[in-house]
C-alpha cells in the first residue's frame, strides 16, 4: 500500500456494524491465549491526499468486552480490570500519519481507565470497496499503563487488538 493507491480524499464514518475488533490476551500465567471482541461506538476517518494531514477517532464500548465465556466477560468488564462502568468508552485519537514499509504507521493515544497513552496503530490495508474504504490494522497495549493492574498472572501484560473496520462517506 503507498500513497498512490490511497482511497479517494475524504470525511468517512466508521460503521460499527461492519467493524470488527478483535483482542488476543495472554492468560493464566501464559497458557493459552483468549480470544475476545470488542464493539465500536462510533468513529471517523479523514483521508487527506497529503497522508499526513490524515486522521482518525474511535470508541469502542469497554462493556462489549466478549469472549465468550460470561465469568471471564464478567471479570474483564468490572472494576478489577476495565471497571466498564466508570469508564464506559476507550477511545483513540490519532496525531500522525506517516507511512511505515508496505502500510501505514497512525500515532495517537488511547484513552482508557481514565488515563491517556500513546500508541501506534500499524494499518496494513486500506482500500476502496465501492463507496466504502476497509482497514486492516493493528496495535499493541500495556493494560499496566492505564492503571489496569489487577488479576496479574491470570490476565496478561498485553494485548493486541487487530480491527478490521469499514468506513462510509459522511
């Protein structure tokens, strides 16, 4: 992917229907790996023929948290960990665009469990579908920098969301 091949300029809406977030965690001491999703509230993307000048926002919901399993969604969404219901939102705000290899590098930071933080999301896809654009993009977060400390061993350090979200003009 190279500027060339950007989707068309523009203001796009991420549509919370067609976008998936998934979350993979370590769990119980690294044993196995959780599978787990999470739903977008709402979103927006500006396409700026100079990528740079390129945007993004995002909130998914800290109570979608779905894996699955009700104990463990239980868990994850109370005050131990997300606590969903004092910070109901986990939002990304980008800074930067940069291109980064064969994909795009989005700098910003997430706020989540009333705490900010930087992070880069990797988008390796962006392509027009029709009047649509999809993405494919990744990130990594360190819950112990957003205050999240609780269920150590059992929850890992880390996880990694891959999002694959559509976005429609408006």
């Amino acid at each position: 992917m190279t500027a060339s091949t950007l989707p068309a300029t523009g203001t796009y809406t991420l549509d919370p229907e067609r976008t998936a977030i998934r979350c993979d965690c370590k769990a119980m001491f690294g044993a196995f790996t959780v599978h787990g999703t999470f739903r977008l509230r709402q979103g927006q993307v500006s396409i700026n023929a100079e990528p740079a000048r390129s945007s993004v926002s995002a909130a998914i919901e800290a109570a979608s948290f779905s894996s699955g399993n009700g104990k463990r969604d239980a868990d994850v969404r109370s005050a131990a960990l997300l606590d969903a219901d004092g910070f109901p939102d986990i939002t990304f705000t980008s800074v930067a665009v940069r291109a980064d290899g064969d994909g795009w590098a989005v700098d910003g930071s997430v706020a989540a469990h009333g705490v900010t933080q930087p992070v880069t999301v990797q988008v390796s896809e962006a392509r027009a579908d029709g009047d649509a654009v999809r993405f494919r993009a990744t990130a990594t977060l360190d819950r112990t920098s957003f205050g999240i400390t609780g269920k150590k061993g059992m929850v890992g350090r880390t996880a990694n969301l891959i999002i694959d979200a559509v976005a429609v003009p408006g």
